[in-house]
C-alpha cells in the first residue's frame, strides 16, 4: 500500500505528512492485501482567515473495485486526518466484506446450478423370464 500526501494552500511540514501516513497505515492496516494506492490532499480553504476551512481528501484505490473518495472538513487539520481515516477504514472495510460475501453468494449459487450427482446404476439389470432369473448386459 502506497501513501501518496499532497498539500494545498498549506505547507506541508515533515511531522504533518508523518502523522498522515501513521494514522493510514493504523486505519487499513487490516485491509492492505486489498489496497493497491492511497492519495491524500491536504488543502486549507480559506487560508489565514480562520474557520471550519482545514479539508483532508483521502482516496483509496481498492483491487477490482471503484476508488473510495472521503472528504473531511473541521476547524483543526489534525482533527480533519483523524474523522477522515476513521471514515476511510469503515468505508474500506465494508467494502471488501461486500465484495467477499457477494463471492460466496455467488459460488453458493453455482453450487446449486450444478447438476446432481446420479447413483450409479448397475451394470447389468436382473428380470426374469420364463426360465428364471437372467443377467442382462
């Protein structure tokens, strides 16, 4: 699994993309057999004036499956990273167990479409005749 970080309208300092990628790698750490790329986007909206304008964009690439795209927006950025990677590892996770148990409904289903296996039937069938009983091959 690859973490890409980007920023917008923000510096991106060495502790800042560090605590990103922590708290991905904790939040999907249970799922990265299935992730192939993650891509966060850090960007503060109104720049220097204040406000609910910290926004963090997290996209997950899962296998065989469309891009989950979250978006976060709070007061703090670190508070932003936190809501969003709780968000992303639900949304992941319930994801992947949709796409494991529609596996299942799906071999349960071929397993039924199967055609039954028959009894052996005997190779030769026992009537009788006028002169008793008589193997027929």
């Amino acid at each position: 699994m690859r973490i890409k970080v980007q920023a917008r309208r923000l510096a991106l300092t060495k502790s800042l993309k560090a605590y990103v990628k922590r708290r991905l790698n904790f939040a999907l750490n249970s799922r990265y057999d299935n992730i192939q790329r993650v891509i966060v986007t850090l960007t503060d909206v109104n720049g220097p004036k204040g406000g609910e304008d910290k926004h963090c964009q997290v996209l997950v690439k899962i296998n065989g499956q469309k891009e989950v795209v979250i978006s976060e927006q709070q007061a703090d950025m670190y508070s932003a990273i936190d809501s969003a990677a709780n968000r992303t590892s639900r949304t992941v996770t319930r994801r992947i167990e949709r796409l494991q148990h529609k596996a299942t409904r799906l071999k349960a289903a071929f397993h039924k479409m199967r055609p039954q296996k028959k009894m052996p039937r005997d190779i030769y069938e026992e009537y009788e005749n006028e002169y008793g009983y008589y193997q027929h091959a």
